[in-house]
C-alpha cells in the first residue's frame, strides 16, 4: 500500500468521518480517491472546529 493509502485509511477511521465521506461522495456521482480524501480532510476539520481545537 502506498504511502498516500496510509494517510487516507487514517483519516476514515472514525466511523463519523466515513459515514459522512461516503455519503458525500455518493452525492457528487463522480469522484476520484483524492477528493474524497480531501472531503475527509473538510469534515476532520469540521469536528476539529466544533470541538473547540484550533487549526493553523
């Protein structure tokens, strides 16, 4: 596995983060593995936000 599957295994871990992904991508009908990585980057943040975490 690629260094970059690493990375986007990490951030779907929560099953928050991967529900709201994969909804999301099912709602784009096309899509490629660098956005929805990137929609799980926008929703970490999101939570990250909500929960107070202040991000650079």
């Amino acid at each position: 596995m690629t260094w970059e599957g690493h990375e986007f295994l990490d951030k779907v871990r929560d099953p928050e983060i991967w529900r709201k992904t994969k909804k999301g991508a099912s709602e784009l009908n096309s899509w490629g593995v660098k956005l929805i990585g990137e929609m799980a980057t926008g929703y970490i943040r999101a939570k990250a936000t909500e929960l107070g975490i202040p991000l650079a």
